[in-house]
C-alpha cells in the first residue's frame, strides 16, 4: 500500500531557482526519510527526519514535517543541473516482522541549465 | 567503503521463462531488502531480511518469486516463471539493522525485461 504521495509528479525549473517538493502521507509515523534517484547514482538517501522534529537541514536541503497536517516538504535551494532527479519520501509503517519503508511515486525535478 | 553490488545489471528473458538476481550487502549490514521498481513508481519491499533470517515477505509473490540469503551476507532473488508484470528494475538495498530510522543504501538495481 502506498503511504506517501509526492507533490507534485514533476517539476521544472531554472539553474539556481529553488525547488519544492511536498509530500503528504495517512497514518501516524515515526520517521521519514527522503531519496533521491538519478540513472547516474542510483537510489540515494537525502535526510531523514524524525516525528518530533519540525525541521531538519542538510547542505542546499531544507526539510520540514508538520505531523498534525500529516506532510513533509523537502526544498532545494540554489539548484544545480545534477539536481536533476526523481526524488522520494519514505515513510515507516509497521510489517509484518518490523518497521519498513513505503515509497510515494516521486517528484520528477528537471533542472534547466 | 564499497557499496551494494548487485548483478545482473540488465536481463532479457521470454515468458515462462526463470531468472536468478544477485546481491552483496554492505559489508557488516545485517539487514537486507530486496524492492521492486516499476516504471514510474517507487520501490515497493518485496522482502526483508535480518541476517539470514526473513523479517517480512508478506508481499513476495510466493508461488513465483523466491528469495535466500545465504549465511547471512549474499542473497538470491529468483522468479520461475516469469510473467510480463514482473518487468520491473529489482533494487537491493542493505542497512545496518532493522527499523525505520536506519538509512538505507541501494545497489545500482537489475532492469529485468519480460517479453
């Protein structure tokens, strides 16, 4: 089952503008975390932030999580074409055995040199 | 510190046909996870393991797919027989233990073709 959705499905944008990414999620979590994949790198963790932190920062990476609206926003500051990426919220649910990760299906950032 | 290494990278196969995946981990990660990728969605957990334990393979599709992780370190994720659904890219990922606040780190992933 899909917890997080990622808003929006794509996204354009100049060299050096910022970009944001939303994503919204429908129960209850202890953590999220953030991906970036790209076909150079792969699937690489961003951030990961926990329930009660409200923000978090790393590098040109601001992340936020408002767990009464049940969102996360992930901005990228300064954008650079290796920006260009789908980028990924994960949320943890309990399975079977333990917490696991459920990806949204991304954001697709086009960064425009 | 080498990363997750993962082989075949790309894989053609009819179907009907069988198909064998290859992991190896982080080295000293106990916990490994096999995902599968379809075009335009996010990776979606096909089975966890700690150790050479299985944590969760509740959505493995068992009468089809399959999965080993042998001595607790290399894993093997098979599909007998391949349907044209399962055309996807299978991404291992590896971390040091169970539970959602452990990052993950991912192979570069198996682009498997069924025709």
């Amino acid at each position: 089952s899909q917890q997080g959705e990622e808003d929006p499905q794509a996204l354009s944008i100049q060299e050096g503008e910022n970009a944001t990414m939303n994503c919204s999620y429908k129960t209850s979590i202890n953590n999220l975390q953030w991906y970036r994949q790209n076909s150079g790198r792969g699937l690489v963790h961003l951030i990961l932030i926990r329930s009660n932190e409200r923000e978090k920062h790393s590098g040109r990476l601001r992340v936020t999580l408002d767990t009464s609206k049940k969102s996360s926003s992930l901005l990228i500051t300064a954008s650079r074409a290796a920006d260009t990426a789908s980028y990924f919220c994960a949320t943890d649910n309990l399975g079977a055995g333990s917490y696991q990760l459920t990806f949204g299906k991304g954001t697709k950032l086009s960064v425009i040199p | 510190e080498a990363g997750v290494a993962q082989s075949p990278r790309y894989k053609i196969i009819e179907k009907r046909q069988s198909v064998a995946f290859w992991c190896n981990p982080i080295s000293g990660h106990a916990t490994l996870y096999w995902y599968q990728q379809i075009l335009g969605q996010g990776p979606k957990l096909l089975i966890q393991f700690q150790n050479n334990g299985v944590v969760d393979d509740s959505q493995l599709p068992k009468d089809r797919f399959s999965a080993e992780r042998l001595k607790g370190v290399d894993s093997t994720l098979k599909i007998q027989p391949a349907k044209l659904e399962d055309s996807a890219v299978y991404l291992c990922a590896s971390s040091l233990d169970t539970g959602s606040s452990y990052e993950q780190y991912f192979g570069p992933g198996t682009r498997l073709t069924v025709t």
